[in-house]
C-alpha cells in the first residue's frame, strides 16, 4: 500500500487498499492514517457493493443510519446514505423538486450530523456514477486553527463548527450567530479548502469531529452523481440519525427495516 500527501495540512490518498477485505492490520493502518491525516481518500474501490461498504464501515464503530426508509426505497442498500442526484429508477431527478433542493444544502461547509447529541466519528462516501466534469468535494481542516473546543484523533485541538450551528450556548441568538459566521469565515478562506477531484471508484472518508466538508455545483441537469455514504460513530449501539425527541410524528410511527 502507498499513502500520498494531497494537501500541506491533511488529506492522504491511500493506493493498494481492498475494502472488501477489512482485515485487521488495513483497519489498524487506516485508523492512524485517519489521525494523522483526517481525510484519506481511499482510491480504486469500484469493485466495492454496498453490503461491503457497510461492512468496511462498521469494522470502525457503530453505524449511523439514515431515517426510516420510505415507501418503495430499495434503490441502495439500508444503512447508506443516497448522496446521488437520481430518483428511484437511478433516473436524474427535477432539479426543482424537495430532493434535488435538499442536496443543494450541502454545499454549505458542514461536519455530517452535528446537529445530532453525539458528533459522527467518520463519513465514508463512496462514488458510484461521477459526472465528466465538477462536482468537487471541498474539505477544510479544522484542526489547522487556533479557536479551541475539541481535542481530535491526532491530540490537535480543532474548531467544531458548520453550517448546521445556529446559535452559542450562553450567549443571544444575535450574538451568537454573528460569532458562528466570523469563524466560518475565517475557516473557509479559499487557501484553506482541499478541493477533492474525484476519480471513478474513490471512497474518501473523512473526520467530522475536525473537518468540515461542502458539495460543489455541477450539470444537475445533465450529468448522474451517485454517491453513498456510510456514517460511523465514535461509539454507542448502531442507531438511525433521527433522534426520537425530533421530527414529524409520522417518523416515529414508521417501522426501522
Ligand atoms: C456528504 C456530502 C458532498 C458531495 O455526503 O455528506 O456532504 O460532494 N457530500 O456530495
Ligand atoms: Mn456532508
């Protein structure tokens, strides 16, 4: 295996893996690679089905999985999430329907379900069908910083905020609102974005405790993007990502698959 710097403060390709094969010294090896580098691009993996993927996922702690499934979702296995642009039928879906809306919020820079009580550990997300062109995924190191609140993997002291934060604990919405868009400013400065090409069978995964992540445009239109992304947590039981407290009643009338 063959392990590549791609940025000067975190991001690592790793070339040789076999994800399907989880044993123990490739768990070992990307555990450290993933505290020191807290984005390592997992490359060649087309090979990969999503039951291997899940599989892959959990050898490093509990999964998060996505809400219930609705009616007649079988497209990708349960216990990943769909990041694609395409309806059931794998058919590019209305750029103006709630779906294609919904995906456009995560070209905001977010850590993955931090609006949950316990922070995801990793997001590993895997490319199925890419487009020709665009559709980069940015990354921003947040441990590269000197605002303190988390310890990450590596020890570093990093910065735990994103798109999904609203408001400071202890201090008025204005204020605090105001504070969160400063930070974020001054983290996603354009000289601190790892901007993640992507090549047919990359799985990137990344650290959500010390990272913060942002889709980027490309043809909706015209082009499939079909990603799925599996989501670990530091510990726990394996759970779904809607917490029961929140959310329509109809959520909690469905029944988990
Ligand atoms: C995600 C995400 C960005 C992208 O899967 O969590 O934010 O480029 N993806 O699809
Ligand atoms: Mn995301």
């Amino acid at each position: 295996m063959q392990v590549n710097r791609l940025h000067p403060t975190f991001a690592a390709e790793l070339i040789g893996a076999d994800a399907a094969r989880p044993d123990a010294a490739l768990i070992a090896t990307v555990e450290a690679l993933m505290s020191e580098h807290a984005v390592l691009c997992i490359r060649d993996q087309g090979h990969l089905d999503d039951e291997q993927h899940l599989a892959f996922a959990r050898s490093f702690g509990p999964l998060e999985l996505p809400g219930p499934r609705r009616e007649g979702e079988q497209r990708i296995a349960y216990g990943l999430y769909n990041v694609s642009s395409l309806d059931e039928q794998g058919e590019i879906i209305d750029t103006q329907s709630a779906q294609a809306k919904f995906s456009k919020g995560n070209e905001l820079f977010h850590a993955d379900s931090s609006f949950n009580d316990m922070p995801s550990k990793w997001s590993m997300l895997r490319a199925v069908i890419l487009p020709p062109e665009r559709g980069d995924t940015h990354f921003i190191d947040m441990r590269a910083m000197q605002p303190l609140v988390r310890t990450s993997a590596s020890g570093r002291k990093s910065l735990f905020v994103g798109s999904h934060a609203w408001r400071v604990a202890g201090m008025d919405e204005a204020e605090g609102a105001a504070l969160l868009a400063e930070l974020m400013a001054f983290a996603t400065q354009p000289q601190n974005i790892f901007a993640h090409k992507w090549r047919p069978g990359d799985m990137p995964i990344w650290d959500n405790r010390c990272t913060i992540h942002r889709g980027t445009e490309f043809d909706y239109a015209r082009y499939k993007r079909d990603l799925r992304r599996a989501n670990v947590n530091e510990s726990g039981e394996e759970r779904s990502m809607i917490p029961d407290s929140v959310g329509p009643d109809s959520f909690k009338l469905e029944q988990k698959p």
